[in-house]
C-alpha cells in the first residue's frame, strides 16, 4: 500500500491554517502543520497575494499529494463571507496550479469524521486530533483545524476514488 500525503487547508483572510499528514491504509503520521498570514493593513488584492504565494511556498516545501479544504462557511454578514470566499478561491488556486487535486468538506462532515459528532466544539476536535496524530506540534487552532480537515479526507477518499470511477463509467 502506497504513502499518500496530504494537506489540509482551513482558508481565512487573517489567518490561513495548513496541516500536512501522510496515510498508508487506515494508518495517519504527522509531518508538519502551521498557518499563513496577510498583513491586515493591506489593500485585499494584496492580502489575497500573500496568502497565495505563502500557500505556494507550504505546497512547494512538502510536496503534497492531495489536498483538502473546508467548504465557506456563510453567516450574516455577507460582507465576511464574501472576502472569506475570495482567500478560499486563492488557496483553493494553489494546490491546482501543482496539479493537486482538491476534495471539500463540510464543517459538519469534518467535525462527525474527525469526532463522531457534526457539532463538535474546538476543543473536541482538538482533543481527537491528538490522539489521533499524536506527534502533532499543534501550532494554532487554525492548523488543528486544517490537521482535522486533512483526517477527514484520509478517511473519506478512497470512498471519493470508487464514485469517481463509477461516475466515469
């Protein structure tokens, strides 16, 4: 059974959290985690940039196999929601321009994969995420958030891969 790493993304315009795991089977490692930021000062155009190229840079390091974001997130303020959804587009750009296919998740299918409940807190999540990567750093609840957004695909793309090959047939 072949090593596949992945890299999970958790988009957001201040701060942009990325876990990297690699899977063999059921079995999950820890191989680094961190976040990206954009200087809050800046115009958009320029803060969408930064989190760009530092994503590329993440991508560029650890050469990942596949990658994993999670789904927009939309609340009452259109406004957020609409700059969260431009960072998403950018980072969402990087793994692409690799060739890197991207899988998207929901909040709710992360939270029940990761801990068996859609409507786990962050501290739950944080908690399984470490026992379930025990080596992790956990550098911050942006990259937990990414590390449980790359567990979640770990276990969902081989169920990805079989509808992707009935659909072609």
């Amino acid at each position: 059974m072949s090593v596949i790493r992945i890299i999970g993304i958790d988009p957001g315009l201040r701060h942009t959290g990325w876990g990297i795991i690699e899977a063999e089977g059921s079995r999950l490692s820890y191989v680094a985690d961190g976040a990206v930021h954009s200087v809050t000062e800046d115009d958009l155009a320029t803060r969408l940039l930064q989190i760009h190229q530092q994503i590329l840079a993440v991508l560029d390091e650890f050469k990942p196999d596949e990658a994993a974001i999670e789904e927009t997130f939309v609340n009452k303020d259109a406004r957020a929601t609409l700059k969260l959804g431009q960072a998403r587009g950018v980072v969402m750009l990087a793994p692409s321009l690799r060739k890197i296919g991207v899988a998207e998740y929901s909040p709710n299918v992360i939270k029940k994969t990761v801990v068996g409940n859609g409507h786990a807190e962050k501290d739950q999540v944080k908690h399984m995420v470490k026992i379930l990567l025990p080596r992790a750093v956990l550098q911050t609840a942006d990259s937990v958030d990414a590390l449980a957004i790359a567990i979640c695909h770990a276990q969902h793309r081989g169920s990805r891969k079989l509808q992707e090959i009935l659909d072609r047939s």
